[in-house]
C-alpha cells in the first residue's frame, strides 16, 4: 500500500476536526457516549475522504528490452515519425 501524500493528511485531518465540530454543535449532546460516538464517526468520514483523494501519477519509464511494453509503444512511435515525414514532405491534406 503506498504511503500517504500531504495533501492526504491535510484533507483527512481537516475533515476530522470540521466535522467533529459541526455534528458537536449541531446535536447539542451532552454524554460522553454520544460524544465517543460522533468523534468515531468524524474519525471513519476522515480516513475516507484521505483514502478518496487522488493521488499523484508515478512517472513512466522507459521501457526495457524484455519489457513486453515496448511493443505497446511502437505503434504510436510510428505514428510520431509520420507525421514528422508528413510535415516535411509537404505531403498534407491542406490545400
């Protein structure tokens, strides 16, 4: 499992301590159970909005000999050199 980004922290945390507040102030409990069971469930709406966030794309690399990748790139490599050949040829479909 990959570790957790700042923003996954920050998200998370934010959401704990907002939502705690606001489910406090808007059920105006006054027992501690009631209390323990808003803060169990502002902790369980925190961890799912840090488990939601996207996190950032890993960059490619480039593929290895062996790799079974590399046939997966060919194509747009050749697709890359004809539109390169196309361009300096002349040969375009503008008029």
């Amino acid at each position: 499992m990959p570790r957790p980004t700042a923003a996954q922290f920050a998200y998370g945390s934010a959401t704990v301590v907002f939502s705690t507040l606001a489910m406090l102030l808007l059920s105006r409990t006054a027992s501690g159970i009631g209390a323990a069971v808003i803060a169990l469930a502002a902790l369980a709406l925190g961890v799912l909005v840090a488990l939601t966030v996207p996190a950032p794309k890993r960059e490619r690399t480039a593929p290895r000999a062996g790799d079974t990748t590399a046939t997966e790139a060919a194509p747009d490599a050749v697709d890359h050199a004809a539109r390169a050949h196309s361009a300096v040829g002349g040969h375009s479909l503008r008029g």
